[in-house]
C-alpha cells in the first residue's frame, strides 16, 4: 500500500508541476471586441521556418473564439517570415501603418521564441510565444502576455501551440455587445 502512495503522489506531482509558464500584463479595462482589429505580422525568433505564420493562424482563431469578429490580417505582401529573408522592424512598422490606413483600432502582434520538438528520444514538443495588443492610434501596448508550454511525446506541436495560445488570450479582457446591456 505504501507504494501505491509514492506512485500516486509522484504522478500528483507531476500533474500539478505542469508544463507551461504563463504570465500576462491584463489591460485596465476591457477593450472593445466590437471595435476593427488587425492580426499583425508575428516575429519568428526560432530556427524553424515560417514558425510565426502557423502562431498567427491559430492565434487568428483564438480571437474570433474570444468574440473578435471584426478582425483582418495584414497584406501577405507584408509577410517577414520567409526561408531567405530575415525578420525587420521596418515590417511591424509597415504593418501598423496600413491598419491605422484602415481606421482599426486593435493590433494584436507578437513573437514567437520557441517553436520545435526537443532533441532526445521522446521528441516532446515546445512552444514559447509572447503576444501584444497595441492601441493603433497611440502606438500604446494596451495588453500583453507571455508564455512557454511544452507537451508528451505524443503530442503534436500545433496542438501544443493552440493550447498555449488559447491559455495566453483567455486572459485578454474584451467586452462584447451582450456584456454591454
């Protein structure tokens, strides 16, 4: 019986310790979900390519998940993350140029920092993303949140990416039409 204690306390443990750090700036109040936002162009800080536009899909549902309906991404020909070219600042800044061009208010953008399965035998999948909602008209980061999760060797990594992503923008305050009455 005593062993079946150590056993069920360690897989306790392991349960408990997670695989995922998370930690978010929340907004002073709740922003507009009614109000136009733009998915803007997400860095890749990793090795893998194109890492930033699957962050950015999935991201993409996470909002329109979150109430977000009103929301565009940016002009593909706005796109940094290629196999040949490297990331540039010069891309975010264009990017939020043609949204204030647009009349949006929100800009959600971000980087992605680790995007990969782990080196080893199980090949556990890893993922670390930082994302940001910018206030178009101030330039002013309005919210943000960070965060690192990692999955069993079974996992897929896309699946990996969408649980921490979904994690990161629940803590995103947004009032929609119903919250308003």
């Amino acid at each position: 019986m005593h062993t079946l204690h150590r056993i069920l306390f360690s897989l306790a443990a392991l349960l408990i310790a997670g695989c995922s750090t998370v930690s978010s700036m929340p907004g002073n109040s709740p922003l507009d979900a009614g109000a136009k936002w733009v998915l803007l162009p997400m860095e890749n800080h990793t090795d893998t390519p194109q890492a930033a536009l699957s962050a950015e899909s999935i991201a993409e549902h996470a909002l329109r998940l979150r109430g977000i309906d009103n929301l565009v991404r940016y002009p593909a020909a706005l796109s940094r993350d290629s196999l040949f070219e490297p990331s540039e600042r010069r891309v975010t800044e264009e990017a939020q140029k043609w949204a204030r061009e647009q009349g949006a208010r929100y800009g959600l953008s971000g980087a992605v920092e680790e995007w990969r399965y782990k080196v080893g035998i199980d090949g556990e999948p890893a993922v670390g993303i930082t994302l940001q909602v910018i206030e178009l008209s101030s330039g002013q980061v309005v919210w943000s949140a960070s965060g690192a999760k990692s999955g069993w060797s079974r996992d897929a990594l896309s699946g990996v990416a969408q649980k921490l992503l979904n994690e990161l923008l629940s803590g995103l305050r947004v009032q929609t039409k119903t919250d308003k009455r």
